[in-house]
C-alpha cells in the first residue's frame, strides 16, 4: 500500500448485566474468562495500535487489565442498561479519549465479546479493505443465511392474510420457488464491525451509507447468549486454528 495503514482502536463493550446468561462476559472458556479472546484477537494484529475495554464492572475491568486491555475509565451506569446502544456506548468511549488523552483514531473495530472465534487473517483484511477504499464508510462481517428471507412472512394477526418480507423483481412469488432459484442472501455476524471515527462521532451511526462486506465461514459465526451457544463455541473452537490464549 502506498500510504500508512490508518490508526486502528479496537473497542470491545462489555457491560457487567447480563440476562440471558450471568456474567457471561468473564464466563470461563476453555480456561479463560470469554472477554479474554476478544483482548487478545485485538493485541495479536500489529494493524490494531490500541485495545481498550468499555465497561461499567470494576470485577470486568480488573480482568481485561490482566489479559492486557487499556481500561481507562468506568463506563457511567446510564450508559450500561438493556437498552443502551452501541452508538451512545462508543461516542462516549471516543470523547473522553479525546477529551481526556487527545487520542483520536482513524478506524474503531468493534470487538463484542460474544463472538470469540475470529483469525488474525480477517481482523487484518477488514482494516486493509476500509483503507484501500477511502468512500467506504464501515466493514461488517457477513455469512450465508441458512434460512432465505424470501420465504419469510409479516403476520399482522391470527385472522389477517399473511404479507410477504420481501419481493424479487421478476418473480411474482418468491415463496414458492426453490432456494436456489432465489437471490443469495447473508446475515451479518457481529464478529467484526470496523467503523471510520466520524461516522460515529459525526454522522451519529454505527455504519454510515457505504457497507462493506468480509465474508465468514458459518461455523465460526457463533454468538454466545445461551449456555448452549457458549459450550457451542468451546467446542468449535478446540478444532480450529483460531485466535488462542
């Protein structure tokens, strides 16, 4: 590449509620609290200059300090409910950074701790992609959707005519074709999210217009919520030579 690859903060929010499953950021996997595997995959990249934690837990923040992760500040508790959303999380992540440090980098890769499978190989391609195309706003992981869209339906009630998701031009009912006569379609992952800074900071969005793909393998697309998602992950991840600690 003929200019420097553009300063890169990975971002990994990690709020100390959880509903679904307890604590399940600092859960044990194979050994090491879950929000370990995402501190490393942020460490092992020499594309990422810094790897900081966004939390409202003094217990999460102690432990992504020992695993290696800037834990600047506590998150403020208004901004750590079930409702909360990405984009007030990270904006207020990036202000004090700039408030407080000066520190204002080009690139944020998102980095939940519920998607612990990731290669070092994708976090690198996501940051070359957004840099060698300087319109794009954002880069999102993707996979194949098991399930087609195209046979999805809105139902607006028991005793209502049931309205079709989505349409294709050209097919007047996509419902009843077979799969492989529909468009492909694909699910976004959550695995990565990269994000150049002034989206967030000055568009107030979590991609911008322009979105570009990074397509994964379906296996490795798992997000924890459940104990079977998590026993789920350790096992995939035993056969794979992914980000390890």
């Amino acid at each position: 590449m003929s200019a420097p690859i553009l300063k890169t903060l990975a971002l990994i929010p990690a709020r100390g509620g959880s509903k679904g499953l307890p604590n399940k950021n600092i859960l044990p996997l194979d050994g090491h609290p879950l929000i370990a595997y995402s501190i490393a995959a942020g460490l092992s990249s020499p594309l990422v200059d810094r790897v900081l934690v966004t939390t409202d837990s003094p217990e999460i923040a102690r432990i992504s300090k020992e695993y290696g992760a800037d834990v600047p500040f506590i998150r403020p508790a208004e901004l750590a409910g079930d409702y909360t959303t990405d984009l007030e999380t990270f904006q207020h992540a990036l202000k004090w950074l700039e408030d407080e440090e000066g520190y204002i980098p080009d690139l944020i890769l998102q980095l939940r701790p519920t998607s612990p499978i990731r290669f070092v190989h994708e976090i690198e391609s996501c940051i070359k992609l957004l840099h060698d195309h300087p319109d794009a706003e954002s880069v999102r992981t993707v996979t194949p959707s098991p399930i087609t869209p195209y046979k999805m339906w809105f139902m607006d009630g028991e005793d209502q005519p049931l309205r079709p998701l989505l349409a294709v031009d050209g097919i007047d009912e996509p419902f009843n074709m077979p799969r492989q006569k529909l468009p492909p379609t694909f699910w976004q992952t959550g695995t990565y999210d990269l994000i150049r800074r002034d989206v967030i900071m000055k568009r107030n969005s979590m991609t911008g217009k322009t979105i570009l793909p990074i397509r994964v393998e379906n296996v490795h697309a798992i997000d924890i919520d459940d104990l079977d998602s998590f026993r789920k992950a350790e096992l995939v991840m035993k056969n794979l030579d992914c980000i390890r600690l």
